[in-house]
C-alpha cells in the first residue's frame, strides 16, 4: 500500500526555563560543562518515495534534517552561534562504534556482550535510525533508537545476558513473574526499545524520532519480505529500560504533597509518559553514574524498566508532541 509523504514543516523551539522538561535538563547538565543556551531551532522533516510509493530512504539518504543554532555567554571558550543540521539516518555497520559509546552502562557495570548487541541494532535496517550531523567528516553518532523482538533474538548471547539482569536486578514476586511471560510464553510480541543519546541532543528531535519508529514498525509488518519477519514486529508490548534519578525519600514524597521535590526526576522526557502508561514497572539501584550535585543530592541514579502495551503507542505520541509543544 502506498506510504503517505512525511510533511514538510517548520518548528520553531525555545525551551523556557522553569518547564518540566528544562528542569530535568538542568539538573543533570549541572553536573557536566555548562552547555550553550538561548537555542532556536528549526525542523525540516523530510521523505522520499520509490516507484511504489514507498517511504524507504537508502542509507546514505537522511529520514529528516533539524537546524540548531547556539548562543552563548556563559563558556569562555565559545562566542558567536553555532549551527548543526542534524539527520535521521539508517543503521548501518560504519556506525558500531558510534552507538556502542552511548551505551557503555545500558546494563550498569555488568560486563556482557555489548557489542553483540550494538551489532542487532545495526543490523536492522528496516526499523531504527540514527542521528548524526548532515556532512559530519567524523560521522559522529548523537543518538540512536530501535526496537528488539525478544524471541528473534533469543539466542542471541546478549539478549540472553539483558534477561538475565532484568530476572536478577527485579525483587517483586509478581513482577517477575510477569516479566518471565514476556520472556518466555510471550516473546514473539515483544519488542525491547533502546533509545539513547548525548545529553544535549536538542529536545524537539524526540516526536520525530518515535514518530519514525512506530510507523517503520507499522510499515514493516506489511512490507518484510518473509512472513516471519513480519510477524516479528507485530508487537503486542513494549520495554523500555531507562534510568532516572529517585528521590531518597520517594515513597514518603508520593503521599506528601506540600512539597516542592519530585520523587523520580526522568531525565528522558519521554519516560514519563512511558512511565504513567506503563501496564507495570520497577525501579532497582545503579552501581554507576552516581551525580553528586547539590541539586540532586537527595537522589539515587535508579533502574526503570517499563512495559507498555502497544495499543498505547498513539496516545504516547500524542503526549510527546504536546509535552514538546508546551515546553
């Protein structure tokens, strides 16, 4: 069936600064070098068709293109405005090491097979992208996303260790129980989501990011070339395995509503609505990136693993653009 065009529009950004999302950024920017701020940005999204209408970029043709131009007065060592042309991409292998330095604490410090599982990502072609800054001589990679079928890849060595920590790292009973399901009984429809970027990405990538990824996902059920592989990405649920910061307290502040603190600080924005949509979830302590910030002193970096069931996906993007539109 013909894929509709992707429509060409413009998106004018500025991020306030009180807004939910400028604090998260905030608060774990505060650990790092100042960043530029005042950022304007402009999106241009972007598709081609081939003869039959279909919307399949090659890979050396960017998916969509956003404009972002920096200024500063805060780092000594910049002055004037910066501008990036930032581009979706397909994964392809030149990307593997790319990918694999935004994901050195995917599983904690749990030493795995990390680049057993970067070379999955790569290897799908047809559902994931990747960001990169359009005619970047480095061929820098600034952030990726891509989603898993848990029981094509069960035999895989990394997939294998990724069950294994998420069975050890859950301590609730039922839970786990339920993850085991997704493991086992139900793996066929289940997809794991692994998104990650630099900490600067611009924010108003995001819509389009997960726009891109759920209609590939949509357009490979229909047009896979096997059968099994398009019932490979007929996915019923999602996981999503992030990290946040929990307030210390956390289960006291949900119930204390005079105070000003947050009980979990999501430093992806997105994983709040995934949060709220969740059918289940639960949090486990991280051994790593461990911020010691004045701001975040009260808090712990923790585990978040989410599931989602799929018939949610509409309503997530939904709350991504408006959560963007209002920020």
């Amino acid at each position: 069936m013909p894929r509709k065009p992707t429509k060409r529009g413009h998106l004018r950004y500025t991020q306030p600064a009180f807004s939910r999302l400028a604090r998260s950024m905030a608060l774990l920017n505060s650990s790092r070098k100042p960043k530029p701020k005042n950022n304007n940005s402009t999106v241009h999204n972007k598709a081609t068709s081939n003869s039959s209408g279909s919307r399949r970029e090659k890979h050396d043709t960017p998916k969509s293109k956003i404009k972002e131009s920096h200024s500063s007065s805060e780092d000594e060592d910049f002055e004037g405005v910066v501008q990036a042309d930032f581009a979706f991409f397909d994964p392809k292998p030149d990307d593997f090491h790319g990918v694999k330095v935004l994901l050195p604490t995917y599983l904690d410090n749990k030493e795995w097979d990390l680049s057993g599982f970067v070379d999955l990502i790569l290897q799908q072609t047809t559902v994931g992208t990747v960001i990169k800054i359009e005619e970047d001589e480095d061929n820098g990679i600034y952030g990726f996303i891509s989603a898993l079928n848990m029981q094509r890849y069960k035999d895989c060595k990394c997939m294998m260790e990724v069950k294994e920590y998420l069975l050890k790292v859950c301590q609730d009973k039922e839970i786990k129980d339920k993850l085991r399901t997704y493991f086992g009984g139900q793996a066929e429809h289940v997809g794991l989501v692994i998104s990650q970027r630099v900490v600067n990405l611009p924010p108003q990538l995001l819509p389009p990011l997960y726009d891109g990824l759920f209609d590939e996902i949509s357009w490979a059920i229909e047009d896979e070339p096997t059968e099994e592989l398009r019932k490979s990405f007929c996915f019923k649920y999602y996981l999503i395995l992030s990290r946040v910061y929990k307030h210390k307290n956390g289960d006291q502040k949900k119930k204390d509503c005079s105070t000003t603190e947050e009980a979990i600080i999501y430093l992806k924005p997105e994983d709040e609505i995934f949060h709220n949509l969740s059918a289940w979830s639960f949090c486990f302590p991280l051994r790593t990136q461990q911020v010691t910030t004045n701001e975040l002193k009260d808090y712990r970096s923790t585990g978040l693993l989410m599931a989602v069931e799929a018939t949610h996906v509409p309503n997530f993007r939904q709350q991504l653009h408006s959560l963007l539109d209002e920020s």
